[in-house]
C-alpha cells in the first residue's frame, strides 16, 4: 500500500494540486512513476495533501486545509510534499512517493520524523507529474526506514524514452547495495554555510551524529563547497508553467502563490538562458569535490519545525522562515545529486531532527549505504508519535 502526492497523475482519480484550480480535475491515465509502482505489486491508497502546486513549504497553503504535524499538531510539517510525510508517520501505507524541487521531500521527513530521499536528476521519470520547475523537479519517496525508501526507489527509478529529463543510466541494486560496508566511505562536511544559524538542538543533534557517522566510515573532514543561492530559474519556470492559468483564473489560486509565481514575470529570456547555462556549470563543477570525499553530511534544516500560530501571525512570518528551512536543501536540487533525510534525533519537547546525506551523480548506492549504516546504529527511526 502506497500513496502519492496529489499533483502526481493517477487515471480516474482526482488529481488536484491542492488547488481550487484543479478541484476536479481527472487524468485519463498515470503518471510513469505510478504506473511503475503498479507494475510493481503496489496498491495506490490514495492522493496526499501539499502546499498548493508545490510552491512552498509549510504545507498550509491547501484548498483542502492545511496540514499537521503528527509530534504536535501546533506546527508545521514541512512542504511541499507535507500530506506524504505525514502519512508515512501515521503508519498510513508502507511507503508515499513525494516530489522535491528545493526541499520537499527531505525537509517534510525530517520536520515529521521519517526518512525520504530524491535520487539524482534524471533518475526517477516525472512525466505526468504537474511541474513546478522541470529543471530542478525531483520525483522520490518517503517512508519510515532507509530499506523500505530503498526497495521503492527500486520500483521507479529507470529511464523513460518519452521523459526528455531522465537519462539512459543503469540502475543497480540499492536493496543489496544499501547493505554493503560503509567502512571504506570518506564522508565531508561542509561546515562553511550548512552549519550557519543552526537551532542549538539542531547543532547538538548533528554533533552527535558526527560522533556516530566517525565510528561508522573511513573518515569524516570538512570540506569547502561554493554554494548557489540565485532562485532566478525556479521563479522563470514556475511562472512559464502557470502564467496561463493564473492570468485567467486569479481568484482560484491562493492570494500568497499568485504572489510566488508572478515573482517570475520579469525574468527576461535572456536571464532565463544565463540561467540555465549556469545550471549545467555547477553541476560540473560540482563533482570534483567527489575527488576528496564520497559523500556529503549536513543538517537537512537549520531548526526544527516552527508553529502554524507563529507562521499565520502575519503575511511576512511565512516567508522567512520557508526560505530558512530550504537553504540547505536547496543546493542539492541546482547540483542534482542524490540526498536522503534520515532521523537523528529528537528536541526536548520531541520535535525530530534530520540528517542529510548527499553523493555523486548516480551514486544513490553510497547515499543509502551511509543511511542505513547510520540508521542501523541508532534508533531514531523506530520512534512512534501515534
């Protein structure tokens, strides 16, 4: 039992990105991503809830309301992929698959408590899945351990000759694979950034783990990565993808994502181009860092999740606090490498904290190897909030 995020495709069955919008909106057929978890053996449970059309990252922006977190219902779950996260927690199906463009499947597992991956760009198929940025989207799951993560990303990954943004890469075996040694791993950490205006418990949590990773893998050093922070592509995209529907149908958008889609408007085509030639640099550049180390480890958020009643106290307490929760998730999706969230601890009032895991371009095979090995060792994952 399996469900899906409600702007991933599913024949006869509503798909409605949470919006007002797509209230009946009915696909004739699934998602590639679906039909694979079909083809499978996978029972599709239904459709979870998110922030509207994947542009944020609190989860409260809905037409079907808002969504809570399990630990305390006072706060947030994280977004977009919010109503996936929270159902893999409430032990509603095995597993949720959840889609990624900034954060959104790893922030929404580690502010709820579970693990969740998205694998390298290319990897998982998102046709039939309604975009937000089609050069930073990433299809992926979440579930309450890094086996059962990994036995999913098994059922979907692959190329899909009608998907221009997969690639013809083979796929190992990540069941078996997960498993191996993570003895021989060079694990860096870039402090530089990732560590900055960490919650204290935050920093204590990933202190911790460190000291945890240090016994597991071969070493473990900082390392210096130069990190891209421009959002000017995500913004060009997402409005390209909705400028028609929000200049006919205003009114049927929340107030507040009218506002994030048309913040890309005034990109001109030639930033856009600029853009995407930078893109394909960094993730160039990028891989030489793979060089030194196998692997990257930083706290999936700086904090844990903040409370709806705070977020809802005015206009302007919402978008500091998504763009605090993204900055370290974000880069993962402009360098597409794979990264996976996995539990590491709890704040004293029981909040959970995650830790990221990021490798190579199509090296998803270390990045569950570190996880599960970091897993096995503690009992972070086992922990129940219902």
């Amino acid at each position: 039992p399996v469900s899906v995020k409600d702007l991933i495709d599913t024949a006869g069955v509503r798909t409605t990105s949470a919006s007002k919008l797509h209230e009946n909106r009915v696909p004739g057929e699934d998602a590639e991503v679906v039909r694979r978890l079909r083809r499978a053996g996978a029972v599709i449970l239904g459709k979870n809830n998110l922030h509207e059309f994947a542009y944020g990252g609190s989860s409260l922006i809905s037409h079907f309301g808002e969504v809570r977190n399990l630990w305390d219902r006072g706060r947030i779950t994280g977004g977009s992929s919010g109503g996936s996260a929270a159902a893999v927690v409430a032990g509603i199906g095995y597993a949720s698959i959840g889609t990624d463009t900034a954060r959104s499947i790893r922030q929404p597992a580690a502010l709820c408590g579970c693990v969740g991956l998205k694998a390298t760009y290319g990897r998982v198929p998102s046709r039939g899945v309604v975009p937000l940025s089609p050069s930073l989207d990433h299809v992926g799951p979440l579930a309450r351990s890094v086996a059962d993560v990994a036995i999913v990303l098994q059922a979907i990954a692959g190329f899909d000759a009608a998907d221009l943004t997969t690639a013809e890469v083979p796929v190992g075996d990540y069941v078996a694979g997960m498993k191996e040694s993570a003895a021989r791993l060079r694990v860096g950490v870039p402090r530089e950034y990732f560590f900055d205006d960490l919650d204290p418990e935050v920093a204590s949590a990933m202190s911790h783990a460190l000291d945890g990773i240090r016994t597991i893998a071969a070493q473990v050093e900082e390392v210096r990565l130069d990190v891209p922070t421009d959002r000017t592509l995500q913004k060009a995209e997402s409005y390209a993808t909705h400028a028609k529907w929000v200049a006919q149908n205003p009114e049927l958008y929340d107030p507040e994502t009218v506002r994030r889609i048309r913040s890309g408007e005034e990109v001109s085509a030639a930033e856009y181009i600029e853009q995407r030639r930078e893109l394909e640099r960094v993730r160039r550049s990028i891989r030489s860092i793979f060089a030194e180390v196998d692997v990257l480890v930083t706290p999936t958020t700086p904090m844990p999740a903040p409370s709806i009643a705070e977020l809802k106290s005015s206009p302007e307490a919402l978008r500091p606090a998504e763009l605090r929760l993204l900055r370290n998730t974000r880069p993962f999706n402009v360098w597409g490498l794979p990264a996976i969230s996995v539990p590491c601890g709890f704040t004293q009032t029981g909040l959970p904290i995650g830790l990221q895991i990021a490798g190579p371009h199509w090296r998803e095979d270390m990045v569950l190897q570190l996880a599960y090995a970091y897993e096995q060792a503690t009992a972070w994952h086992k922990r129940e909030c219902v």
